[in-house]
C-alpha cells in the first residue's frame, strides 16, 4: 500500500471513531476523503480485517459496531485526559518508522509532546543501526517529539526517564516484576520487552529536539526463532491481552510528568528511582560492548548525567557513553 | 537566482578552471550544461562581473584569462594537497545555509570530510538562533561534514579543534595576535572575525554526523552598524586583502589533523592547546549568559569535555554547556 492510501484509511478509521454512534453514510466518507464510494467499500473491508466490526446499512451507509485494540487518536487522547503530551497524535496503520515521520515533523517545528503511532513498522529501528522487530497490531511503535532545555550531555537522562515511562505504566496494569538493563531497555526474566530509541539534534551546548522511540512488545505471542531467546511480550509473561491503547495512555501521562519533573527539579530525583529499580546500578557483574572492544567488570552506579560507571577488573573506573552491557555469564536462553 | 541557475554557473566557473588554458567552445559548454549558447553568454557575463577575465574567441569559444578569489573546488583542493577532508567539495555562488545543505548531504550519507562552501549566504545562521553576516565574495562561509565515533557529551571538543584549526590556518598567513572567547569565537582586538556553529544528530550515546559551520570575515572593509562595534576582519586589522583560498585549504588541513589526533589520543592535548591561547581559560572576570539568566564570575578551566568552569561569585563552581559568555566590564566598543 502507498502512503495516501494508507493515510486515508487512517482517515477513514478516525471518521468512524469519531461518529461511532450513528450511520455514516457512504457518500460522506467519499467526500471527505476525496475517492469513490467503491473505493471506500475496499476500505471498509480492510479495517473489517483489521478486526473494526462495521455494518452496512442498505441505502444509508456504516456504522462502526466494534472497534479493535487500534491506536486511533481519539481513543488514546480519551487515555491522557489533560495532559499536554498526545495533544496531537499521527497515527498510521502502517510507517516505515515512527522515529524517521517524527524527526520529519520536529524539523518542520512540531512541538514537544507531538506523537507518532503506528499499528505496524516496516522498518522499525533501534539502538545502534539494529532492527526493531515491528509486529502489526500486536505492539506499541510510538515516537514522542521532546525539546528539553538541556545540553546534550544531558540526554541520557531523558531516555532513563523514557524507561521508567514504560516501567510505571506496566506496573499500574500488571503485576509482572521488571527490570531496567542499562541504559533503557525493560526486561522480565533477562528477556527484552520494550527499546526506547532516543534520536537528538543539537547544537553543541543546546539540544534542539529529541525524538523518543518506544517500542513495547505488548501481545505478541512468539518472536522470530533468531531473536526469540532475547525477546518476550506481556503476553507472553502473563498469558493475557493487554490494552494497547491504554498503556500507550498511561506511558505518555508519565513521560510528560517525568519530564516536568526534571525541568523543575533537574535529573538526580530519575537517577535516584532508576538506581533503585535497576539491577544493573551497582555491584552487577557485567560485560560491555563498547566501541568495537569488550571487557568485563562490575558496575558502579550512575554518573550525573545518567552515564554508567563501570570499574573494571584491572581496576580502573571507566565511564560508558554509547555500546550495550549484558551481565556477565548469562547463560544463553534456548527459544 | 534559483537554484539550478546557481548550480549550472557554479559548473561553468568549474568548467572554465579545469581548462584554463585552452579555449573552450561555447557549444561544448552548452552542452555540458544543457542549456543555450545565448544562456551561456549571459552566465559568462555574471562570472565576468563576479571579476573573472573571460577572453571571448570569436567563433571558437571562451578562455578563462584571470580568476579572482572564487573558492572553486579545484583551487581549493590544490592547497589541500593529500587531505582527505575536502576530496568532496560542494561549491555554491550562493546559498541560503552551507549548515543546512551539508546536513542534508550528511543525511543522505555524505562522507566525512564532505565540505560544502559558497560565495555568500542568503540567511547564515550563528549559535543560538541568530544570524551570520555573510557579504558575497568577502568571508569563507564554509561546513564539513564529520562523523567522529564520539558521544555527544564529548562533542564541544570537536569545536575547540575547530577554532584551533582556524586560528592555525591565519597565524601560518598573517602575524596577528588572536584570542578565542569560550567556546569558539576568535578574537582580534576584543572583536570576532570567525564564528564556528556545530549542529548534531545523534542517538543518546553516539553521534551521528557534526556539521562543522566554519563563518570566517576575511577580505571585508565594513560591517552593517548593529555589528560593527563587535565584528571585524583580517583585511581591516591588517589592511591587505588575503587570499581566501589558501585560507580555506590551510584550515580544512589543519581540522583533519586535529580530529585525527583527537581519535588516537582522545581530546586532552585539544584542551591543553585551547588553554594555552585562550585568555578565557582561567582567572578570567566574565559575564555568563545562559539559560536565560546572567551571573559573574571567574573562569577555572575547561573539564574533560570541553565545557568551561566558572567560580561564581557566590563560591559556587558552575560549568557551563551553553549560551555565552563576555568579558566582564567589556567596554562598548565605538563603530
């Protein structure tokens, strides 16, 4: 499917969300969409194979009976009540990648608390270059525009916030015990089920906009064999369906109040409840990957600017600023 | 002028260099171009008040005779010698931003070294939002491409080496005495004659590409009154008009050299070589603008990134990431 196309489907869902009441008829949604009334018959179709339960009324036009877990604007918005994050919402069925469409739109001035939503990523990417495997329907791809009053030293901060974002949302829906692996990625159990993707442009001392990619794996049921001994959903750890749109809700609630809270208050109050909740803070044995070497040691808490401090066997405490650590002998999980 | 107007007098000044000693015919040239021989004519006639000796042959062509100051990417790079930096050359009569061209450049996977260079700009940009004087045919309005592997907290080294590489590049040329303001403006007098902008794109803990801006006023006689107690220029502290070429050469060279260092040895000998020149190192009275407040007080040197140090009045050692800092008690200077 091309671009337009998607986004009047996009479109075309909003409409119905928007008058799920009444019988919209078939003439109107043809207009406001600028096609064809078959044209919305096929578009029709395809959000009754997205799981949308919409009836014909002979002569007269749909009506939305039964909306599926979509990231439609209208139901996330009904989420965040009077935050100011979600403010505007774009939402896609289908993106190359929420962080690509944002950055775009920050470029063009797009203001902070600005999300990108998508129910599916063609070429969802993580830390590093890596891929972020983007299954439709099944996660949350949401990319947030931040324009924090920072120095760009400061964003590891942000996305430790980011973390705890995710964190505090999952914990207010379930019951599941996680863990935060350096610098923000969420585990249950040593396996990943949420990345967070931090892209900035800045001048040196003033970071002019940061775009927050956050992937959640939320119902998927299995992974591809390649990375399925590294990734689970939470679904997966608790058997259940989870609300897409109420966890995208409640995350960009807390990641608003988050970044409030720093603005206020700076960023020790997000190191503090990282360092508690994190098992990687202190004294974790640990091996980092960091500009194409590797070494072992044991970590040593975070710096001020949200860095980890890793002292190394041969003693000396080495600061990391980009690369990934893993604990140390942790055994490889069959899939 | 639009820009393929630009583009194409751009690639007949190249065309005119790279056979300066033969005459060239003007249907060759109008079919390099793609465009008319009467077309031609009129962009000989541009090149010609741009100062360039043009001879025309009757029925045979065109010989370039004599060529001004034009920073053409053959001239260029024959004072480049074996650098790296510059094998790719952009070269504008006109822009609007060489920032914002060479970010585009480096979007699109430009390499390091990939410089972007023009004439004139239509709307320069300095630090912090505000504009940069860019009279045609006087300054160097000049952006490279770099992709160090470093983290962003790191990245103010890299514009230290940049005003280094600078202030190299003009004592190899001329005897003035030169100060460099924290964090890069060089200094004639207390007045700036080179401003350096370097914007970012990174991920949390590592950079993607820096576009260096490099804003040098060489061969200027004025300023507009808003700025004339505050800019000034080699050709008006010295009287004699340089050559803007060798300039350009000389400090691509020198950048290379120093980010070349910076890679092997980490940024400590950059720092060292800032604070010998710079007398805003330490012990220097200043007024701090930043974050929308202003304090005073004494510098204490750089920390291992390259942010300055400054001893507040009220004791409190602060270190600043960004905004600007003054001498303190700096007398207005009259135009």
């Amino acid at each position: 499917m091309d671009e337009i196309t998607v986004r009047k489907i996009d479109k075309l869902l909003n409409l119905m969300v928007d008058n799920a009441t009444v019988v919209v008829s078939g003439e109107k949604i043809a207009r406001e969409l600028n096609v064809t009334r078959s044209q919305v018959w096929q578009w029709v179709e395809r959000l009754r194979n997205l799981g949308c339960e919409i009836q014909g009324v002979p002569a007269t036009g749909y009506r939305l009976k039964k909306m599926p877990d979509l990231l439609a604007p209208e139901l996330v918005r009904r989420e965040l009540g009077t935050s100011s994050f979600g403010k505007t919402i774009h939402h896609f069925l289908e993106i190359d990648s929420t962080n690509d469409y944002a950055t775009q739109l920050a470029i063009s001035g797009g203001v902070e608390g600005t999300v990108v939503l998508a129910e599916g990523q063609k070429s969802g990417r993580g830390r590093m270059g890596r891929q972020w495997y983007s299954e439709p329907l099944k996660g949350i791809y949401c990319s947030v525009i931040l324009r924090p009053g920072l120095p760009p030293a400061k964003g590891p901060l942000l996305t430790l916030a980011a973390a705890l974002a995710v964190r505090d949302a999952v914990c207010r829906m379930t019951d599941l015990k996680m863990d935060i692996r350096w610098p923000n990625d969420l585990m249950i159990g040593g396996k990943k089920f949420c990345g967070i993707l931090a892209e900035m442009s800045a001048e040196v001392g003033r970071i002019r906009f940061v775009v927050m990619g956050i992937g959640v794996n939320v119902n998927h049921t299995s992974f591809p064999k390649e990375i399925s001994h590294l990734a689970t959903s939470l679904k997966l750890e608790t058997g259940k369906t989870w609300s897409r749109i109420e966890l995208t809700g409640q995350m960009l609630k807390r990641l608003e109040s988050l970044c409030r809270e720093m603005e206020k208050a700076g960023g020790q109050g997000i190191i503090n409840r990282w360092s508690e909740i994190s098992s990687f803070a202190e004294h974790k044995r640990v091996e980092v990957h960091s500009n194409g070497t590797s070494f072992f040691g044991e970590t040593a808490g975070l710096d001020e600017n949200g860095f980890l401090r890793v002292k190394r066997d041969d003693g000396c405490l080495e600061t990391i600023y980009s690369g990934s650590i893993a604990e140390a002998n942790e055994p490889v999980k069959e899939s």
